[in-house]
C-alpha cells in the first residue's frame, strides 16, 4: 500500500469511532428541516452548502424565529469563529500544499476531523503526504453527515411531533460540552452565555442574543485567561 | 427561505475554516490567543441550549412546569459521570420522554 493510501485509509479509521454521535445528530437535523417546511433539498443543501451541524442548526433556529439576514449571518460566523483556531492550528502541516487543496481541506475541516488528523500529524514526523490522513477523516465526516441527513429527510415525515425531538437540539450542543464539566472557569463562561441567551432572548432586538451572549461570555473567558497568566 | 441565505452562510463558514489555512505559513496564534479562542464552543453552545429550555412557547421564563429542566439536569450527570456523547444524548432524551409522559 502506497503512502498516501496508507494516511487516508488511517484517517477514515481514526475518525470513525467519532462519527457514532455524528448519525443522530444529522438525523435530528434532517428532521428538524423537514418539521420547519424548508423541504427536503434546501435540507440537504444546508448540509452540502454550509457542511457544520451547530451552523445549520443555528441557521435554521434563528430564520424560523423571524431573525434578518445580517442577525442570521453574524450568528453563523459566531458558532464557526472555532474553525479559526483550527486553521492556525494545521496551517504549519498543510502551507506547502496547492491551493487547491487547502480549498478542499478546508471544506471538510470538521470538530472530529481536526481532532484526529492534528493528532496523528503532531504524533507522526516530517511527511510529505500527511494531508491523506485529513482528506481521509474530513471526507468521512462529510459522507457520513450527508447521508444521516438524508435519514433525518426521510423520517421527518413520519416521527410525530409529540416526541419533542426539538429538544435533542439543546441536548446534542449539551453533550459537545461535556469535556468542559470539569473545568471551573468553563462552567462559568458557560453560565454567562446561558444566561445573557435566555435574559437576552425577549429583550435583545433583531433575535442578536446568539451574538450577544457569546460575546459577553467571550469577553469572560479573556478575563479569566488573563488574570490567569498574570498570576504565573 | 431563500438560497441566498444558504450560500451566504455557506461561505461564511467556508472562510472561517481557510482563512488561516491560506494566510498563515506557519502558526503564528500566540497562547493567550489560543486559550481564549478555546472557550468559543463554551461561549457560543449555551445560548443555543438555554433558551429553548427554560423559555414557553411565549417567551417567557417557566420553570415550574417544565420537564426540560429536569431531563437536562439528569443529561448533564450522566455526561459529568461518563463523559460520553450519545450516552448524554439518549440520557436527556429518554429522561424527557418518561417525564412528559407520566408526569406533566
């Protein structure tokens, strides 16, 4: 087996036991989608076309509540403001390549395919084809996504509404904290977005709370790294 | 729902990820910078959750008859305790549905 075989086919295993929350997630989008009437293929354009749960659910919470095209568009730059970090993180492994295919790895940059493809490059040396291994583990993500979306279409017509599956919503962005239970200072960020968001919700124009409660939280989490390293 | 709104936000999320990618030859983010930028997921995810469950369908702060509460709080410690996604998942989701149907 070639080397670039060999980092793509390790991407798809490495990311693969990450893609198990991944299919409920896309099911409950797909659902979602269908319970809001945008049909079946702006559905599953939102997946090809912005290819990020938290953004597509974001889109769709906020459009449904009547937010504007800007409150809408800010907000989905908010929740994607992660990716920045991600790109400074891989940019040292991945600036010799073509652009064409940053274009690409940048469209199938992931939460779960980041993780593991820095992961193996930090791990492995000097490799002219490590960027396989991110092809690999995005390209996994993103069929995955889109076919638990296209689940999600297909059942939408058919799971009641009594179920209350709307609620899965809070519950997955809930489960992608749970790495951040145990860390005081994130409890508290936690706490101020919470509580900006739902204070915020009736009485911030234009639906902005998303913003406004990520930025207050943010300016949060700066003070407390701050005083943090001061202290060192 | 126009398409437009799609696209937009489609390219918005796409520059967020190939911004730093293109421009950086190699990472230049200080720790300071780093750390803060790590809270983002903790900033940003709570006004997603809060809202929806602690809000009516009017608007308002109900926290008498509300099942969410309760289902969240049993989510939150059996993610505490297992430190596992779908368990989390499953657990608010399945705590929620015995709750509506026996209780409220």
């Amino acid at each position: 087996m070639n080397n670039k075989l060999k980092n793509l086919v390790k991407g798809i295993i490495d990311v693969s036991p990450l893609m198990i929350p991944v299919v409920p997630f896309g099911i409950i989008y797909g659902v979602i989608g269908m319970d809001l009437g945008i049909g079946p293929y702006m559905t599953l354009g939102l997946s090809i076309i912005i290819f990020g749960g938290a953004s597509q659910i974001v889109l769709l919470q906020l459009f449904s509540g009547g937010a504007s095209t800007l409150v809408v568009l800010s907000s989905v730059g908010a929740v994607n403001a992660r990716h920045v970090l991600y790109g400074a993180v891989l940019s040292e492994h991945l600036s010799s390549l073509k652009l064409s295919w940053k274009i690409i790895l940048s469209y199938v940059m992931t939460d779960q395919a980041f993780a593991v493809s820095n992961n193996y490059f930090k791990k492995k040396g000097k490799d002219a084809n490590e960027h396989y291994h991110l092809l690999g583990s995005g390209f996994t993500c993103w069929s995955i996504w889109q076919i638990s979306t296209i689940l999600g279409i297909v059942l939408g017509s058919v799971v009641p509404e009594e179920l209350g599956l709307s609620f899965t919503i809070s519950l997955t962005f809930l489960a992608l904290l749970i790495s951040d239970f145990r860390k005081f200072k994130n409890i508290i960020v936690m706490f101020v977005s919470g509580l900006v968001a739902t204070i915020g919700f009736n009485t911030i124009p234009f639906k902005a709370y998303i913003i406004v409660a990520a930025l207050s939280a943010l300016i949060v989490a700066t003070l407390l790294t701050l005083t943090d390293l001061k202290k060192k | 729902m126009h398409w437009s709104l799609i696209i937009y936000a489609g390219i918005i999320t796409f520059v967020t990820r190939f911004s730093m990618i293109f421009l950086l030859k190699k990472d230049i983010l200080n720790d300071k910078a780093k750390k803060i930028l790590s809270f983002v997921p903790a900033a940003i995810f709570p006004a997603i959750i809060f809202p929806p469950i602690f809000l009516d369908d009017n608007g308002t702060v109900d926290l008498e008859n509300n099942p969410k509460i309760l289902a969240a709080i049993f989510a939150i410690i059996v993610g505490y305790l297992s430190k596992n996604i779908i368990a989390t998942i499953f657990a608010g989701l399945i705590s929620y549905w015995f709750l509506i149907f026996f209780y409220f």
